[in-house]
C-alpha cells in the first residue's frame, strides 16, 4: 500500500507529527504547497495534516476540493492545535472543515500540538495579541478564567509543547488496518 503524508505547518508541531507518521508508515512526506492533483491519484492512502487557526485547519482545502478524486482511497486528515482533546471541540472543528458527505470518507483526528508566540506571523500575532487583552479583561473584570485561558496566557512568555509520538498510535492502527 502506497502512503503519503501532506502537512501545512506554520510553527512546526503539525511538522512534526507529519514526519513521525511517515516514518511510522515509511510513507513519502511533502509540505502542502508542494502537492499537486495529480500526485495525490498516485496513492492508496492520503494523509494531511494541518494547523488549527480558530476551528479552520489550515490547508485542508487541498484534501476537499479533490475528494472526488480520492474516493478509492483511505484519507485521514489530523488537526493540530496547543487545546487539549475534548470531544465537544473535536466534534466542532470536524463539522466546521467538512460537510456529511466528507466527514463520511474521511478519517479525522485531532493531535494537540503547541504554542509559540514567536514563530507567529505579524496577522497571527495580532489575532494572538487581541485574544490575550479579553483574556486580562476578563482578569480586570473579576472573572474566572478558564483552565485553557490560564493556560494560554503562560504560553505568550514561554512556548508549550504538548506532541507527544504515542499520540500518532491511533493513525498508524487505521492506517494499517
């Protein structure tokens, strides 16, 4: 069976996990913007890894808007992002990037990833920086904050890595079953 990992990474934690399953899967390995149409048709299994910015993953649209092509094949798509798995939110971001008919034929997981402020780009780091000041706001007005807004705020002064290899176990077992 023929396998490639795709990955579009702008901090490096979807890289990461991208490379780990390629060399779990001794698949071939390409960043997003290297991948065209027809190299996808050449495989019997596609797996695409991006970024999560807000519930969208980054990138996915490569996987979508060819899934006419990919019907004979397995397709996995995993998400990134520094939140921990909850069901609730993995459901959000997996009805948010794929409508019934996608979310059908194509496998998805989310992978927590990480954090790092300073490999941001400028538009990102703006977005950051404006959720950063509700979150003292919401520190200024008294209020609880949640487990993940105390988490985000530590994270803006020193990065966060949650990947972890093991976490890649359950692509690997769909993959190879």
């Amino acid at each position: 069976m023929k396998t490639v990992v795709i990955y579009k990474s702008k901090t490096g934690f979807t890289k990461k996990y991208a490379e780990w399953i390629s060399e779990e899967l001794s698949a071939d390995l390409f960043e997003g913007s290297k991948v065209t149409t027809n190299m996808l048709t050449a495989y019997d299994t596609v797996i695409y890894g991006g970024g999560l910015y807000a519930v969208g993953i980054s990138g996915v649209k490569l996987i979508t808007k060819n899934l006419d092509k990919l019907k004979d094949k397995k397709v996995v798509v995993f998400a990134t992002g520094a939140s921990p798995c909850r069901e609730e939110a993995v459901n959000e971001v997996r009805y948010m990037n794929f409508n019934s008919i996608e979310q059908k034929h194509i496998q998805f997981f989310y992978l927590r990833g990480g954090f790092d402020y300073s490999k941001l780009k400028p538009i990102y780091k703006v977005l950051m920086t404006l959720l950063k000041w509700k979150i003292i706001w919401k520190i200024k007005r008294k209020k609880e904050l949640t487990h993940d807004e105390r988490g985000m705020l530590e994270t803006y002064e020193k990065p966060a890595d949650f990947t972890r290899k093991y976490k890649i176990n359950e692509i690997i077992t769909y993959v190879t079953s």
